[in-house]
C-alpha cells in the first residue's frame, strides 16, 4: 500500500509538471506570426507582403501541417499567392494557399515527406496581393491565427497544446531610417547617419548601406577656395591663391587663372615712341613702347612729295619719309632711236624695222615691249641670181648678167669653148661655142686631093667637116684593074678615110686608115676583088693558049 501511495504521489507530481509544463509550452511554444510590410507600415491596393508563421517544435513524426489564418476583411482584402516552405532553412515542398474567399479565412498546408521529425520550428511562408485596403497602417488585430494542426498519415496528431487560439501574433513593421540633414565623410565618400531609435547601421557597420553614400564631386581649387565636394562641402587641401599678369597700358595686374577675375593696382598707361614713325602702307603713325601693345597713336594717310616719278627722282612721303613710288629708272621710251628696214640685196644683208635705245638694247616696236636682238631682225644677202641667159656679144667670150633687178654684175665670164665642125649644107660648115651656143666661124668647105672612095664609087670629101660631093661609080678601062677617076683598083685593099674633128687624134670609128677592112663592105670589096682577080688571070690564060 505505501508502494501504491509512493506511485500515486508520483503520478500527481508528474500529473502537476505536466500540467505547469502545458502552460509553459503553450506560452514558449506558441506559433508566431510575422509580416513583412512597406517601410511606411501601409498596404496599398495591388501591393504584396509575405506572412511567416513559425510552429514550435513537435515531438512526434508528422508528413503535413495546416495553419488558418483569418484576415479582418472589413479592412483588407487580400488573395493569396504560394510560396515556398522551409524546415531548418532548406526548401522542401511547396505551400498550398487557399484561394481568396469573402470570409478572409485561408488554410496554408504545408505538405512534407511521410514521417518527418522536426529538430527545429517548422516557417510556413505564405504571400498575399492585396485587393481593397482601407488608408490605415497594418494592425495586429487585423489578422489571426485560428488554428494549426499536425497529421501524420492524414490522421490528426493528438497534440492538445497546439489546438489552440490562444496564439500569440506578431506584425513586424520594417524600421523606417530617418537620414541627418548633415553630411559625414571620409576622404572618398560622404553619407547621411541614421537618427532613427534602434537602426542597426551603426558606426560599425558598412557606411556604403547609409543615407545619400556616394564618391565625392569634387570640384577643383581656385584662387580663393580649396578642393571642395559640390554635395557635401568637404574641403581637401589649399586655395591655390592668384597667379597675377604683369599690368598692361590698358588693364592692371590680372590673375590669369581660368574663372578669376581678381585685378590689382591700375593699368600703367601708353609709352608713345614720338620720335619715330611706324610706317605701313598707306599710314604711318607712333607706336607703344610696352611690350605686347598693339595701340597705335597719331595714325594719318601718308602725304606725297610730288605727283608722278621721274627717272632720278621717287614720291615720298613728307611726314614719314616711306618711299610711295620708286623712281622710274632708265626708260626705253625715252630713248628710242627708230632703224628703218632696209631689204637685202645681192652681197649686202637688211634688216627688218627696229628701234634701238642708248642703252644700247634693241626693240621690235616703239613702245619698247619686246626686246630683240640684232641677229634676229638682221635679214641674209641674197647672192646672184645666175639664172639669166648668156650673153654672146664677145667674139671671144661670154657671161651672165645677174637676174636680181638692179644688180648687172657679170657671171661665169669665160672663154668660148669651139665646137666640132658641123656641115650646115650649101656647101659650108661651121662651129659653134659648146656652153653660149655663139657661131664662131662659117665658111665654104675645103675639098682636097686625093678623092676617097669604097670599093662601089668615090668622091670630094671636105677635110673639116667631112661634107661629100661629086659622087660616082668607078669606072675601070679594058683589061684595067685599076678605076679611071680614083686610085681605087680592084685588088686594092680598100681603105675609107673619114676626116677627123677637131681635137680628134684617131680616124672615125668605120673609117680605117691603117688598111684595115672594117664592116661588111670591107668583106664584100675582098670579095669582088678576088672574082675580078680570077676572071682576068682566066682571059688571059685562054688568050695566050689561043696564040
């Protein structure tokens, strides 16, 4: 009996632990229920924001898990959108989400693998599209969780502790930064701090998550202002201080640096040079002595000496003394002495038409435009002109009067040269000159002794020019070789002599005087002779035989 009271005491005391320990689960193990909303803490129609209900821990192996959750739809309305569910951090199935309903009552089911035993507290994650809001920020009262379950094998665990409303509902609202209006830098980098109650970016952390973080805009020195940031107004380094021009006769000591138009002092005025004469073209005027002043002073048109050029003489400026036209120099025209033309002649060369200056350069025209040379307006002499006839006036001459008009110098003057003797008929002959054609001597032809003959007839035949008369046959006497009128005979070798001309020295071809027979007649007078021969030994032979 004292064992079962000992037994029954600790089953009060387990009993009594149990029950405070329900109490305790029921407070730390309660499923926790977090939104993540806009910074402002407002939902907006068509906008999205993620629930997280976090279930503790369950003892007993489970393949699913369904929490309700009911929204306050007189506020928002809201469809819902599935998300991905995790168990220790890792992805494992997909969450079914109810569709929309009026009620605002959505069940996500989580379904796992068969038999799952939880180490850790399982997030079921859902998101939701907003339909209808009202302008109001996001309350905790405005969703609940109604109920969450686990079944294993689609049978309900009994887990009393968790079958519950009485859950506890968190709404996390993302912390809003609230940036200072003032900058903090470093050298590369400027930011705005967060003011607002509990951020976490702290000075610890990376400035880069921080308010308006950026690189510098830096802009650079000038004379008065250091490297600056045109956003935050860091400063780095000097002012680069002026950097002064020299002064001019116009303007005083200048900073020469870009933007800067700081001057000091005055400007030093104009050093006019008055006692020399800047001289241009059609000016002449007083310069600035300063280096780099272009100003002139006094500037006026140059005034001329005279009102034209001469030879000697140029136009000068009388103020500046510039030389405004040079003097003329020699002038061709001035001094042209015309050379008429002049046509050459037989000996003598011409000229064209020139006009020489006294410096001696000659010119082709009168305005001493273009120049020329001697040898260029010089024209050749002609020479003779031998193609006139002779004359033949001289007995003992003739010559060639030159055909140029007014020129009768004689040419080719020469001794005639006498031509052969020619028979001119009517018993005379004469002899011309062989170059002029002038007769130099007629006269009656001189027929001599003895007659010449052939071997057919014979005749007078005139010693000069060869001219025959008196022709006639032979004629030969009974018993006669020999012919009456000639020394011709019949066994005579028959020469035929022939006058020579004048300035001959052999007989005419034909005309042998050497005895020789020349031709066929000389063949046929052989013959005859031989016949002539033969009959007369033959009479004579029959005469002495007849006594």
């Amino acid at each position: 009996m004292k064992k079962l009271r000992i037994v029954i005491s600790w089953l009060l005391t387990v009993a009594l632990l149990l029950s405070m320990c329900v109490t305790v689960a029921f407070a730390a193990d309660s499923a926790t229920l977090v939104t993540t909303i806009p910074e402002d803490g407002k939902l907006s129609q068509g906008g999205t924001f993620t629930l997280s209900v976090t279930v503790p821990v369950v003892a007993d192996a489970f393949d699913n898990a369904t929490v309700d959750l009911k929204f306050d739809n007189t506020i928002l309305k809201v469809t819902a959108l599935n998300m991905p569910t995790t168990i220790g951090g890792k992805d494992t199935t997909t969450t079914e989400v109810d569709e929309a309903n009026d009620a605002g009552a959505f069940g996500v089911t989580w379904a796992g693998s068969s038999g799952i035993t939880m180490t850790e507290p399982l997030v079921i994650k859902a998101t939701f599209k907003v339909l209808e809001t009202a302008s109001v920020g996001l309350k905790s009262d405005l969703i609940t969780i109604e109920t969450y379950e686990f079944e294993l094998d689609g049978t309900g665990l009994n887990l009393p502790n968790f079958n519950t409303r009485s859950v506890s509902l968190t709404i996390t609202t993302p912390h809003v930064h609230q940036w200072a209006t003032e900058w903090t830098s470093d050298g590369n980098h400027h930011w705005h701090e967060c003011t607002a109650e509990g951020c976490t970016l702290t000075a610890g952390t990376a400035n880069s998550e921080k308010g308006g973080y950026e690189e510098h805009d830096w802009t650079a020195a000038n004379c008065t202002t250091a490297k600056t940031c045109s956003i935050c107004g860091k400063t780095e380094g000097s002012a680069l201080g002026h950097d002064w021009a020299d002064a001019t006769c116009t303007a005083p000591k200048t900073c020469k640096r870009t933007g800067c138009t700081a001057t000091d002092g005055s400007p030093l005025g104009h050093d006019w040079d008055t006692t020399v004469w800047t001289i241009g073209d059609d000016q002449h005027w007083h310069k600035c002595n300063r280096t780099g002043c272009t100003v002139i002073n006094a500037a006026a048109n140059h005034i001329p000496d005279r009102t034209a050029a001469t030879e000697g003489a140029p136009i000068k400026c009388t103020e500046c003394g510039k030389v405004l036209t040079p003097a003329l120099g020699h002038v061709h025209t001035s001094h042209l002495t015309s050379v008429a033309a002049q046509a050459p002649t037989c000996t003598a060369p011409g000229n064209a038409a020139y006009w020489k200056c006294s410096c001696d350069k000659l010119f082709s025209d009168d305005t001493a435009t273009t120049e020329t040379t001697l040898a260029a307006v010089t024209k050749a002499a002609l020479g003779h002109d031998h193609s006139g006839p002779w004359v033949t006036a001289d007995a003992n001459e003739h010559w060639k009067v030159c055909a140029r008009e007014g020129c009768n110098e004689q040419l080719d003057k020469a001794v005639h040269t006498p031509s052969a003797w020619v028979n001119v008929g009517d018993g005379y002959h004469h002899q011309t000159c062989t170059v002029c054609e002038r007769e130099l001597t007629h006269e009656v032809c001189t027929f001599g002794q003895p007659l010449k003959y052939n071997a057919t007839s014979h005749w007078e035949e005139c010693t000069k020019c060869g001219n025959k008369q008196n022709e006639a046959a032979h004629e030969f006497l009974p018993d006669s070789d020999k012919c009456t009128g000639c020394d011709y005979t019949k066994s005579s070798t028959i020469t035929i002599i022939t006058p020579t001309q004048p300035g001959d020295s052999k007989p005419a071809e034909g005309n042998p005087s050497t005895g020789a027979v020349s031709g066929s007649v000389g063949y046929i007078a052989i013959g005859l002779a031989v016949v002539g021969a033969l009959c007369l030994g033959a009479k004579k032979l029959t005469k002495k035989h007849e006594d």
